[in-house]
C-alpha cells in the first residue's frame, strides 16, 4: 500500500526566513506527485503536480522539486499569508481508478 | 475551470439524527467525484469515489453512503448519525488524477 509521510508537522518561521517542507512516499511506479495548500476552515487549494525526478515547479514564493523518494517544497523568504497546511498526495489504483493518498500535511506559521 | 459547491457550510446535528450533504459540480462534465472526511491530526480520508452517475465506490465500511444522481451532483448521507462522524467533509472533481476540492461541510454531532 502507498505511503505518504510529511515532515515537520508543524514549522515555524520568520518572515524572510526560507526553509523546505519535505513528502516521502513508497509507491511503485509513479504517476505524479501532488502539493496543495489549506486554509483553516477551507478546502485544499491545488498547487502543483511532478511526474518525474528531476521536475520542477515554481509558483511565487514556493518551489516544488522531485527526487524518486521525495519531494520538497521550498519556500523562500516566506510572508504571513504563506500561513497555512501544506498537504501532499500521490495517485493509487483502486480497482482500476486512480485515488489520491495524502500525507497529514504541514502546518506552516510565518511571523511577522 | 470547474468550481465546486456544498452545503450546508456548517452542520450541528444530534446522535441518531440522519444526514444529507450536497455536492455540485460547475464548469466540467463526466467528472469523478470524491467524497473525503478531515479530522484533526488525521488527514483526508477518502470515504466514497465515483467515476459516474449510480457507480459509487466505498472506501472504508461505516454509517455513511453516497449516491450520485446526475452527472454534477454527490450526495454524502446517513440514516443514523454517530458521535464518530463529527468532521470536517470535503467534496473533490477530477479528471484524470488532479483533483479540485469544494470549501467544505463541518458536521458536529452531539
């Protein structure tokens, strides 16, 4: 079975102060990676999707990178409004569909 | 791009009292659609999938059951509710793999 681990659970920065968040997983032939971020009280926000090592994707402060056992999320020079828990998923058959598994996610707090 | 609805926002509900959460889709057709539950230091569970109308696939055994009368709707329900199912319940799209999730139902049964 597929199995996604976050780390840290919680992370707590500075406003400036870069740092990654870090999703392992076990699967066996993968087909994407998926980082999405959550709001308190809200639906996850869809951020971006790897499909292979080596990939990356950057959106404003935030780059996703790929490796074949883990992906990271790096965020540099942080903002409050970066605040929030970033969630990642990777796909799973299930009787010939493809579900999503997802980590427990990071709970990331910039102060300013 | 799709925007999905659900309703109620926020849900206070006694044990044994049945349960009915809507789920509508806008802005795509044919898509699956997925039934999730949220509870704090747990992450998302997948409750229930559909890939079309009547075809509904459970996840895990429990007091909840899903059905999907149309192509844009998914209906989460129970007939009894438990103090277990309290959660934060989240309706997603999709085609192919990505997903895109709905703003969500917080149940609490008391």
């Amino acid at each position: 079975e597929d199995q996604v681990t976050q780390s840290p659970e919680a992370l707590r920065l500075q406003e400036g102060e870069s740092s990654s968040l870090n999703c392992s997983y076990t699967v066996s032939g993968l087909r994407g990676l998926f980082w999405y971020r959550q709001d308190p009280g809200k639906g996850p926000e869809f951020l971006f999707t790897l499909y292979s090592a080596g990939e990356e994707k950057e959106k404003e402060r935030l780059k996703a990178t790929l490796t074949k056992k883990e992906s990271f999320l790096h965020i540099t020079a942080p903002k409050p409004e970066d605040s929030a828990t970033y969630l990642c998923a990777v796909p799973e058959m299930n009787s010939g569909y493809s579900t999503l598994t997802f980590g427990k996610g990071t709970m990331l707090l910039v102060s300013p | 791009s799709q925007t999905i609805h659900q309703w109620p926002a926020t849900l206070v509900q006694p044990v044994g009292s049945p349960l009915s959460l809507e789920c509508t889709v806008e802005g795509t057709s044919n898509p699956n659609l997925y039934w999730y539950r949220q509870a704090a230091g747990r992450g998302l569970q997948l409750l229930f999938y559909s890939v079309g109308i009547g075809q509904i696939s459970s996840e895990v055994p429990q007091n909840l059951s899903a059905s999907r009368p149309q192509d844009r709707q998914f209906i989460l329900s129970s007939k009894k509710l438990l103090l277990s199912d309290s959660g934060f319940y989240l309706c997603a799209s999709g085609s192919g793999e990505t997903q895109y999730f709905g703003p969500g139902t917080r149940l609490l049964v008391l």
